[in-house]
C-alpha cells in the first residue's frame, strides 16, 4: 500500500504545543519570518499576529489579504478595520493584498487575483513562511498554500512552509455565509484532468459540519459522483455532533428524495465516515486510505478518482488541504456572496476558547527524506 508523504513522519503541534514550537523556532536571530494571513472582519485575524511578533519582532514581515466582495455589511467593514488596526499594531513591516472575489459578472476569480499577487512577492530573504489559515476562506486559502508549497520546492535556496490557525466550532457557527448559486474548483485543484475520463469510478469525499446540507446538495448535483461518503467529526468537543450531521443529511435527502435509502445519493448508514475533528492528520490519513483501498479495486474497470470537497471547520480543512496537495485531488466549494454574523454570540466567546494547530509542511524537518 502506497504511504503519505506525511503518513508517518509530519510534525503538527496543537494548542500550547504550538506556541512552545514558536518561540524556541523563531528565537534564533537568524530566522526571517514572512507571515501571510487575512485581513477580515473574522476576531482571529490578528491572533496569530500578535504571537509571532512578540518572538520575531522585526525579523517578522506580514503580507494581510483583505478579501472583498460586494456591497459588504457595514459592520463588517468596522470589524476588519479594527483588527487591521491591531495587526498594524503589531507588525511594523506590514503589506496589504486587496483581493476582488468576484469579477463584475459574478464569475468567481479571487483563486486567480490571489496567485497573481503573491507570485510577486520576493522569498529570498525569508527562512521561513507562516501561511495563516484562521480569516482566509477556503478559495484563497488553498491556491495560497499550494503555490507556496510547490515553490518552496523548486525554489534556489529552501525555506520552511509552515500552515498555521486558531479554530474554533463555535465562532464559525456564529458566521453564516450566504453562497453562490454555482460549486467553483478551488485554483490549482480543478477538475481538467477528469474531464474525458468518463469510466473512472467518481467518489465524493466533502468534509461536513453542521448547517451545510443545501452546500451538499448543490455541488452533488454539479459533480454528480457514483458514490458519496462523507466524513463526519468524531471525536469532536460535542459528541453528538457527528451524529446530527448524519440525522441532518439523511432527513435533507428523505425530504427531497423520498426514502433515506432510496435516493438518488444511494446513501447509506455505511457511508459515512468519521475522522477526529481536533487533529488534521487524521483527516489526512482517511482519505489516503481510502483512495488507496480503491485503487486495486477499480483499476481493472478504468480507475478510481476522487473529489475533496472542505465544509468542515477550519482543523479538518487542512487534513484535506494535505491529501489534495500530495495526491492532486480535485476540490470543489462554493464560494460566499455575503456573511451574516450573529455578532452578540460572537462577542461572548472568548479568545482563549480556540485551539491552535500547527503544521510543519515543508522545509529542514524533512531533509533526510528528499
């Protein structure tokens, strides 16, 4: 059976682990930091900031990616001028990327506007690149980890590439996104190579958290697999919430479909699966088990292919971020119009209820593997 790149040998911190990594990486003099994070309206936004300042102080210089759609809530625009502010604060050598998502017809192209502002960006004086994952939506976030990734190995000399976030369920629930009517692929993840390739056996793979069942609907019917099976969080902080995921999507199909297993998903209790919510390999680990599981299974029939699709929360978003970077699978989403924020419950969560994860992807950890 084929292993992961970071199957076995990855290193990940979480929580205090990742601070402790920080500051005993960073505290060498001559490490030079790039970080690049966004610059919204989200209360994560200057957190990690705030902690890498601290230990770089001005071996740190930051690249903000504001993302802007139209007509925005203008309490949106109030929120992400004051955590900009704050991250100004911290950061003295501060660059700001502003990223149109949407063209004037409605086409989706922040995924192309993102690549071509940080092809311009110089990395010859930097050890290290920290790409934070915390305000940046999935259409920017992975085109940005993808061309930093695949240039940190091509480029003259190396240099890190660590993925980095403050996750934190309760706060994505407080955000609600109104979506397109269209699923769009993720750049740098289309689906090119499977157009023509009719006879591959298609599976779906979308990383689901609560409240996505019309998103589930929407991007089945553009892609139309032959078998579905989603991936549900467990263990998770709340238990039960994998379980009322699974209620959720099997009465969405009862009600649109008829019978929970006589629809047009062909979905059944054994298609689902489950990975841990807190830790990204996991996520990782399943799908590469399955991908190949299916490999000899389809090969006489034309093939197996695969397409990520990340609705989860932000932990498990990078666990499908690292199967689709090694195995090159395509990922389709359906990008946001607008947000709607509950922002009371937003306010009474505290800062100290998120979790930090890190992810080592690239660079002197792995030198003896090249």
């Amino acid at each position: 059976m084929e292993m992961g790149q970071w199957h076995e040998k990855c290193v990940a911190h979480y929580d205090e682990s990742v601070t402790e990594f920080f500051s005993l990486h960073f505290k060498e003099q001559s490490r030079n930091c790039l970080l690049i994070g966004g610059a919204g309206f989200d209360p994560r936004s200057a957190g990690l900031t705030k902690h890498l300042s601290t230990i770089l102080g001005n071996r740190l210089t930051a690249y903000m990616i504001k993302e802007e759609r139209q007509d925005p809530d203008p309490e949106l625009v109030i929120r992400a001028a004051n955590n900009l502010a704050q991250i100004k604060k911290y950061c003295s050598s501060l660059n700001i990327i502003d990223i149109n998502i949407f063209a004037s017809d409605g086409a989706v192209i922040g995924g192309h506007n993102i690549i071509r502002a940080v092809q311009k960006i110089d990395f010859a004086p930097y050890t290290d690149v920290v790409i934070d994952l915390s305000a940046l939506s999935t259409g920017i976030s992975y085109p940005v980890v993808s061309f930093i990734y695949q240039t940190a190995k091509k480029y003259t000399h190396d240099f890190n590439v660590h993925i980095a976030l403050l996750s934190n369920p309760a706060l994505d629930g407080s955000i609600k996104s109104e979506p397109n009517d269209q699923p769009s692929d993720v750049r740098g993840f289309d689906r090119k190579n499977l157009y023509g390739d009719n006879e591959k056996a298609l599976l779906w793979l979308p990383v689901v958290s609560e409240n996505k069942q019309h998103l589930l609907k929407i991007i089945h019917s553009n892609i139309e697999p032959h078998d579905t099976c989603p991936i549900l969080p467990f263990p998770s902080e709340d238990p039960k919430k994998g379980d009322r995921i699974a209620y959720s999507i099997f009465s969405s199909i009862y009600t649109g479909w008829g019978g929970p297993l006589d629809n047009e998903w062909g979905l059944e209790a054994q298609n689902y699966l489950y990975a841990d919510e807190r830790k990204p390999l996991d996520i990782y680990r399943t799908i590469l088990r399955i991908a190949d599981d299916r490999a000899p299974v389809f090969d006489a029939f034309g093939g197996s292919t695969i397409i990520l699709s990340p609705l989860g929360s932000k932990i498990p978003s990078i666990g499908a971020l690292m199967a689709a970077l090694e195995r090159e699978f395509p990922v389709v989403y359906i990008e946001t119009i607008a947000y709607n924020v509950d922002w009371s419950r937003v306010d009474s969560i505290s800062s100290t209820e998120s979790r930090m994860a890190h992810i080592w992807l690239y660079g002197d950890a792995y030198l003896h593997d090249k």
